[in-house]
C-alpha cells in the first residue's frame, strides 16, 4: 500500500469518529439537585450560589455571607438500536455530572463567588461487535468549567452578574476501520475466507486533552414585584480544539492483523488535530410566587447547534490535503423547563417538573455515538433542613426519548476504496430509542 493510501485510511477513519459526541444535543441539564426538582428550571429564581451557573445575575439578590453547595448525579441511560429486524442495546456504565459553588457577600449589593461544573459530557457503549461498529463502539467525553463570578444589584429590584468560564475537556473513542463484513469479502477474494461477520476485524481508540478555551456566562435579573421576577442569561460558544489527539489500532485476532497490518500501521501513535464546538447558550426564565409556600418557574433554552456544520479533521504539512471534512448540518434547538415548588413546613420543600428537549441532529447525516432525539424527562424532589443553614436535597429525573426512525448515516468502505470498487460508499440505517434514570443529591449550607 502507497503512503498515501495509508495516510487516506487515518484521515478517513479519524474523520467519522474524533469528538463528535459532544454534538448529539447532549448538553448537560442536571447540575443542582435542588432545580433537577422542578424540571432544572432557574433562571428567574434567586438561588444564591446555585445561580452562578443558571444566571449569574440571581447571585445579586443573596443576602447571605458565605454560600456553599454541591451536586452530584448518576445518570443511567440504555440505547437501542433495531437494525434489520435484529435490537442491539448499549452496555454503558454509570456518568456522574456535578456541580460545586461556593459565595460570598462583598458589600449589600454585592457578591462574587466561583463555581466548577461539568456543561457538556457523554458516556455510550455499543460494544465493539454490533453492525454499527463501524460508525461508533464506544465514546466517553466531559468537558469541565470553572467559573469565577461577580454579581451587582444595581437597583433593590435589578441585578447583573458575569462570570468567565474557564474550560477543557477529554475524550476517549473507540471505532471499528475495517467492519467483519468487509473483511470477509476481502479474504473471500483471496482465497482464504474467515467468518467475522460483526466482529470488528481493525478498530480505532482515539484519546486527547483539549486547549483551554475561555468564555463567558452573563445575565440579568428584574423582580418586577414580591410575586413575578424574570431573567435572562447568555453562555457564549467556545471551541474545544485537541492538538496532539493519539490515535491507537486494535484488531480481532492474529489473522486480521497479518493482513491489515501493513494497511494501518502508520495509525498507530499517530497525532491528529480536530475541533469540538460547545455552542451558546440563551436562556430566558420567569418565576411566579402566587402565594408565599408556591414558586412557580418557566425557562426556555436555545442551544445554538447550528454553528456545527461540519467536522473537520487537520494533519499538519505537508499532510494537508488529507483533511478531512465531515457533514454534520446541526440546527439550533429548543429545551423548555417547567417547575413547581411548595413549603409543606418550614424545613421541608417537595418539587415537580418537567423537561422537554428536543433534538439538534439531522436525521440524514445520523450517528449512534450519542442517539440524538426529542426528549421528554418529568421530575420531582425534595429538599430537607435537618438544621437551619444546612439543606439535603434529592432530586429524580426519567429520560424518555421519543424515538427516531430509518435514521441514516453514510460511510466510506475503506477497504472497497482502496481496490477502487465504486460502491465504496455504504449506508447504515437503523430505528433509535433511548431512556436514562438519573437520581441526584446534593448538600447546601449558607448562613
């Protein structure tokens, strides 16, 4: 095989699989217990040091002197994939997103604080030998944010808050190169058939650190009475970018690799660059108290996917014409949060809510490694004060995907294209249903 030929297969192989998980609208939504609650809605409601993420403005309104809390939540999530009449499920493990915070007051009307939270993540495992092996095996990707803030009540009833966000992020995939299918025929042509069937016979395990990547969370909040409060709160996009990704191949057995071996050898060790986009975020939110004991919350949240065209994969020179670049054609996406919370005592608080998040992805150009689809995910919690200043929070959510049908993805047969067969290009179509459990706790104590 030509240099060349090589240096096509890790182009093409890199370019249907390096960071696209982030960009399934899996944006995370479960970082207060106390807000999980009420449908993670909290972008009009003062919620101390909790606010600096969903609007750094509602830190303004805190009369408090020092603000703790932490959350923590386990996310459970079962994908099902029915590819020709057969279903193939996930084996994924546990994913563990969390919040902590920490406040304090610098004058009345002023208070800054700093948070660390995990905005964006994904955890998926189809095993390594299922048909769509050749699409995605397994993904594990967090992106992590630290975030300084300040928050000024202008006016008894107007507050502005701005925070940086501070970020970086890591990834670690796995991806067939060479389906079973594909190697059979090869070795059918040769002479000596083998019979992997959907056993991967050559996969990919990419792994990298991205850059540090900065941007900002800022918002506004106006409490127009004791009853009706709004807010606003913007999360500006940045770029993930993985300079020095390592890309390592594995295969099925001593066989597959004698023969594929000398095709993908120069994968190993090899660096690749690429980019993961982590979109803005618009929220707008309105809280109604009709009496003191009920909060009611409403946000909507435009998550702007749209900037995520394409996926492009980068060599340095003189490999620059083995880029890749991969279509993705995102749209914008709406999630809509809903919430209600009631003082049964004075120590103790129960909550409902509701989610609704519907899906960026385009279902032509649709990939398994995180099944994008409308969501639907009820809600409900409590919080419990053993002590004054001390809150326990507990918080539950159900993911119920809507389900997408006859979603496709379209592939280059590296083997096919390398012998110059013309049908090197082949389509993986398949139906997708999704749902998660996803139990939260978290611990506050302000005074």
């Amino acid at each position: 095989m030509t240099h060349c030929t090589k240096r096509h297969l890790i182009a093409a192989g890199l370019a249907m699989a390096a960071l696209t998980a982030s960009a399934e609208g899996y944006q995370i939504n479960t970082l207060s217990a106390k807000q999980l609650g009420m449908g993670h809605a909290g972008v009009a409601m003062k919620l101390g040091s909790e606010s600096m993420f969903f609007n750094p403005a509602g830190l303004g309104f805190s009369d408090k002197t020092l603000d703790i809390s932490g959350s923590i939540t386990g996310i459970k999530a079962v994908a099902k994939a029915t590819y020709e009449g057969t279903e193939y499920e996930t084996q994924n493990g546990l994913s563990t997103p969390l919040s902590v915070n920490a406040s304090f007051r610098i004058y009345d009307n002023l208070q800054a604080g700093i948070s660390f939270y995990t905005p964006y993540g994904s955890s998926i495992n189809w095993t390594n030998d299922w048909p769509g092996s050749i699409l995605n095996q397994k993904v594990d990707l967090k992106v992590y944010t630290i975030q300084p803030t300040v928050a000024w009540r202008i006016t008894p009833k107007l507050s502005v808050g701005a925070g940086l966000m501070v970020s970086w992020g890591k990834v670690d995939l796995n991806k067939a190169l060479v389906s079973g299918e594909s190697f059979d025929a090869l070795t059918a042509m040769m002479g000596i058939p083998t019979s992997l069937g959907d056993i991967a016979a050559a996969s990919v395990n990419l792994t990298g650190t991205s850059q540090v990547s900065v941007g900002a969370n800022i918002g506004a909040m106006y409490e127009f009475n004791d009853q009706w409060t709004a807010g606003v709160s913007f999360r500006t996009r940045m770029q993930m970018k993985v300079k020095a990704g390592i890309a390592r191949v594995s295969y099925a057995n001593e066989t597959t690799k004698g023969i594929l071996e000398p095709k993908l050898g120069l994968i190993n060790e090899e660096n690749f660059k690429a980019a993961m986009p982590c979109p803005y975020v618009l929220n707008f939110g309105v809280a109604y108290k009709p009496i003191q004991a009920l909060t009611l919350a409403f946000d909507a949240q435009l998550t702007g996917w749209k900037t995520y065209r394409q996926l492009n994969i980068n060599f340095p020179e003189p490999l620059s014409k083995f880029n890749q670049s991969i279509t993705k054609d995102y749209r914008n996406a709406w999630a809509f949060h809903i919430g209600a919370q009631y003082a049964l005592t004075h120590r103790f608080d129960v909550r409902a809510g509701l989610m609704v998040d519907t899906s960026p992805v385009n279902i032509d150009y649709y990939n398994p490694e995180t099944p994008g689809m409308t969501k639907i995910e009820p809600t409900a919690g409590f919080s419990f004060r053993p002590i004054e200043r001390l809150s326990v929070d507990v918080a539950f959510m159900y993911i119920a995907g809507t389900g997408i049908d006859n979603a496709s993805c379209t592939y280059e047969d590296l083997l096919l294209k390398e012998s110059g067969n013309p049908a090197y290009m082949k389509k993986f179509t398949a139906d997708y249903r999704v749902h998660a459990f996803a139990p939260s706790i978290g611990l506050s104590y302000a005074f």
